[in-house]
C-alpha cells in the first residue's frame, strides 16, 4: 500500500480527471503518461466513473488510477472493483476511511480544519487532502496547521494552477498538489489529445521548477 502512495506522490501532480463518457477515458490516459504523469484521479461526479476507472486502468497499465469525490463506503468497492488504486474524499468520511483501511488500499481524505487532521492522525492517517485550498485560506491555512501537527502532509487542491503553483509548492508540508488545469473538460470532450499532452507537460515542467526552488 505505501509502496503505491508512494507512486502516487512521486510526482507531486494528481490530474483531476472528470469524465462523463467512459470511451474517452482510454486516451485520456495516453495523453496523461504522454506528457509525463503517471497518475490519475478519475472522480465519482459522474455516472460513468466506474466504467471510466476500469476502461483507464486496463488501457493504461503504467497509470496509476484513483477514485476522486469518493463519499460512501459503497463507492470505494465500486472503484476498487473497477481498477481504483487509490481513494480520494474531499472530506473526512469515517466510513470511507474505514473501508479503505479494511481494503488495504491508499485513502487521502479531506481535511480543513485542526478538528479533521486530528481525525485523520486518529486513524493512522498522515496525509490528508486540504479542499478547497484557495477557498480554505490557501498558503497561509496550511502554514497555520502545519505548525501543530509537524507530522502531517497535505495535498492542496482546488483553485490551484499554473498562476499558484509555485507557492503551494513552496510549503514544506505539501507533498503534492491536485488539479485538473490539464485536462480541462473541453478538450476532453473534444477529444483533444494532444491539446492535454501539452497542458500536462508543461504543468510537470512547472512542478520541476517549482520544486527546484523550494
């Protein structure tokens, strides 16, 4: 299981990836691998979640594929039966952590306040997802829970891009950062696969940078 957070992490990049149709979901991850990432965050906002996981995982053996917006316990056995290899929450769900702890599999739950990363160190958790970063308080929020809990990382995601990046990235306690800047649903809906080939490349380049001068 660590052996797999640990993949997930190597990047410092998870793509939010939303798709309605599940054909798109093939090339989608091509163009993704292709432009260096190797990791994907398929959410559950769509009824073509699961086939959209399994249709990614089976093309694409090389691409690590999660479930995003995961809220029930249901949900995490549906997309680990399709292929999911790691879950994604945007809150702390205790019943989703649960099931994902019984399942052996990596859990990034969200957390926002002191009250849910103490949650998250009561399960054995210390990676948590900070959602809605910008809307959360951003760089300075993780800096203020960073301070009493020096164990815990965070995956800040929401309102992230190009333009912030760098400063989320900055953050000592930040081990990677979500976000769909590169694979925008028009041209996934377009079918613009090179469009996101390059999106993707230039955002790897961007985290390099980034964690160049942090």
């Amino acid at each position: 299981m660590s052996d797999v957070r640990d993949a997930v992490l190597a990047g410092r990049l998870v793509p939010v990836v939303v798709l309605a149709e599940s054909d798109r979901a093939a090339p989608l991850g091509e163009a993704l691998l292709a432009g260096g990432l190797r990791c994907a965050e398929v959410t559950f906002r769509t009824l073509g979640a699961k086939s959209a996981i399994k249709a990614m995982s089976a093309a694409n053996p090389d691409l690590i594929v999660g479930a995003g917006t995961v809220l029930t316990a249901e949900q995490v056995d549906l997309a680990l039966d399709a292929g999911a290899r790691f879950v994604i929450s945007p809150g702390f769900g205790p019943a989703v952590v649960r099931r994902c702890q019984e399942r052996q599999i990596p859990v990034f739950p969200g957390a926002t306040t002191a009250t849910e990363v103490q949650m998250a160190l009561d399960v054995g958790l210390d990676i948590v997802k900070f959602f809605p970063a910008e809307a959360a308080g951003g760089v300075r929020m993780i800096e203020a829970l960073a301070a009493p809990f020096p164990g815990v990382r965070f995956i800040p995601t929401g309102g992230i891009g190009p333009d912030n990046l760098a400063r989320y990235l900055a953050i000592r306690s930040v081990v990677a950062v979500g976000g769909s800047w590169m694979v925008p649903v028009p041209l996934v809906e377009s079918a613009d696969w090179a469009g996101i080939t390059r999106l993707t490349r230039d955002a790897v380049a961007a985290v390099a940078a980034a964690s160049t001068h942090a």
